[in-house]
C-alpha cells in the first residue's frame, strides 16, 4: 500500500467481480457488448442488467474509443457501479499505447470522482487479451493514479485487483507494504 495525499493505493489478489468498492473497471472493448476474460466474468456476475444499459450507451453514444470510458449499473455486484473502460490494443509500443493506457485509467478516475465515489478497483486493463506488457502497463496504473489524486478528489481507495500470483508480485514492485516505492523507474 502506499498512501498518495489522502489516497491508499493498495494491492490485492483475487477476483474483481467479488470486491466490495463503489465502483469496479472493467477491461472492456469499444463494442461494449461483453466478451471474455475480465470482461466476461464481470457480465456473469453482474447479470443481464448491464449488458441492457451497455446496449442503451451504445444506442445514444456509439463505440466507446481507447482511452476513454463509460459507466453503468453494478447490477448484481457489491459494486454500485461499473466502470466500462475500454485500454489499447499493444502493437508494438509504438502506436501511442503508454498514453492511452494513462487515459483510460485517467478517464475511469475522473468518473468516480465526478460522482463523488471513494472507493475504486481496477484490474490490468490491456494486459490480457490485449497483449500490454505486464511491467509496463503496471507502472503506467501507478504513475496515472498517483498523479490524478495528488489533486483532492472523493477518492479514498484505489485498489489493483491482479488475477494472477506473477502479476500480484509485479505490482508489488510499485505498492509494497512499507510505504516507499520499490521500484518506480
Ligand atoms: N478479476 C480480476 N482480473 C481478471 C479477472 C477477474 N475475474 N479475469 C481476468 N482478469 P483481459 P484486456 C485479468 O483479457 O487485455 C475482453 O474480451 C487478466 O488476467 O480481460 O484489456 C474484452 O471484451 C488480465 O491480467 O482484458 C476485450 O475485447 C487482465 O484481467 C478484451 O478482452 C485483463 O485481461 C480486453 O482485453
């Protein structure tokens, strides 16, 4: 954990769809329609009410670019809220990936914040089905959240949420236990 202003940044291993937080980001894709990994289970968790709302933003809307999010319901989550944030695809690194990563953290932050939520959990957006290295978009996460509550906001915990032992442990590097960061180069 580490604190940012009033702000813990913490750590945990596990499911997302479980977490008991105002709001859950999902790793979705700009169809907004669902798909598999996190995305999938997030749908099945929360039942058919989100896949209606997301089919109703994507009426009044359209896509959902990278980089940028929309919000829905939690359906039948702990969650109140599903944050549906939509990361780039890796191709290479090359093709502005860093920033859009930062923006759709950014992008997923600003909406907690605009509705005053104070607790948040992101998973590894990008780094599954879209191939992002795991070290970097970890590091990117970080960075995006410490700068964006280095402002006062209603956020009073953002929680990383990695599915795997080997992802817990490349968070760790950045959110270790004593308050410092390890490893942010
Ligand atoms: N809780 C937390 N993390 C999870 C869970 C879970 N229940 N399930 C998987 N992960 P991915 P992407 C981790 O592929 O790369 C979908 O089809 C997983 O281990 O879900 O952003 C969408 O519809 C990985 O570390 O998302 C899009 O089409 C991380 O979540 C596309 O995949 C992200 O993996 C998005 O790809």
């Amino acid at each position: 954990m580490i604190k940012v202003g009033s702000t813990s940044l913490t750590l945990v291993q596990g499911d997302i769809t479980t977490q008991d937080v105002d709001v859950i980001v999902n790793a979705a894709n700009s169809g907004l329609l669902g798909g598999g990994g996190v995305d999938g289970a997030i749908h099945r968790g929360a039942g058919p009410q989100l896949l209606e709302e997301c089919r109703t933003i994507l009426a009044r809307q359209g896509e959902c670019p990278p980089g940028h999010a929309v919000i829905t319901g939690g359906g039948r989550l702990k969650a109140r809220f599903v944050i549906h944030a939509v990361g780039p695809i890796w191709r290479g690194g090359t093709q502005g990936e860093d920033e859009i990563l930062a923006s759709t953290y950014r992008s997923s932050l600003q909406m907690a914040a605009d509705r005053g939520l104070g607790r948040i959990a992101f998973p590894s957006i990008s780094t599954g089905a879209y191939g992002f290295p795991m070290e970097r978009a970890s590091r990117i996460a970080v960075a995006t959240a410490s700068a964006f509550v280095s402002a006062p906001s209603s956020l009073i915990e953002i929680r990383f949420v990695t599915f795997s032992r080997n992802d817990y442990a490349v968070y760790a590097l950045l959110l270790n236990r004593d308050g410092t960061h390890a490893n942010h180069t």
